[in-house]
C-alpha cells in the first residue's frame, strides 16, 4: 500500500541561507540516488504564517519497505550526518498510508 513520509525542520538560529541551499541540493540528489522514491516535494516556508517550521520534506514509497530502504540508504544517511546534524531546532515527522482502505 502507498506510503508517505513527511518531515518538518526548524532550523538553529543562525544559519543562512547557505545552508538551505546545501539541503535543498542534498534532496534534490536523493530520487535519482535511491529508487524506492516514488514522489518527492521540499522546500521552504514562504512565511504566510507565524509559528511555522522552516523546511518540509514529502516523500511518497510504494509501501513502508520502501520507506526503510530510504531511511537506511548510504546516500540518506551521509547527507543527514553531513547537512542535517546539528542545524536541527525541532523536528517533526508524520508517516501514513495513502492508498485506499
């Protein structure tokens, strides 16, 4: 059954828009690196509204293996350890099922 999963960032305070730009090409990189990836979307809040986190990720995977794949895939965990770690205010994260019931 399809599966999402849906990751929200807050970033430390002082981080430019340097890092955001790093993250962004780091996600960009990640379809073609890993072939579970059946949808990918990210980006960053247009500031509409206060209180809300800075970066989102969307990542749709045929079912939750594919989801594990991703999670534990070299390419993910490298870029995590190289750009995410230690950027991080608050994260906040939300998979689900997205097919029928």
């Amino acid at each position: 059954m399809p599966f999402r999963h849906v990751v929200m960032f807050k970033w430390e305070e002082g981080l430019g828009p340097d890092h955001v730009d790093r993250v962004r090409e780091g996600l960009n990189s990640m379809p073609a690196a890993i072939e579970e990836i059946r949808g990918y979307a990210h980006g960053t809040d247009v500031g509409v509204a206060e209180g809300n986190y800075d970066y989102v990720v969307v990542a749709d995977f045929e079912n939750i293996d594919g989801w594990r794949v991703y999670r534990d895939h070299p390419h993910h965990v490298l870029f995590i350890e190289e750009v995410i770690k230690g950027t991080v205010a608050q994260r906040a994260a939300v998979q689900y099922m997205t097919g029928p019931r």
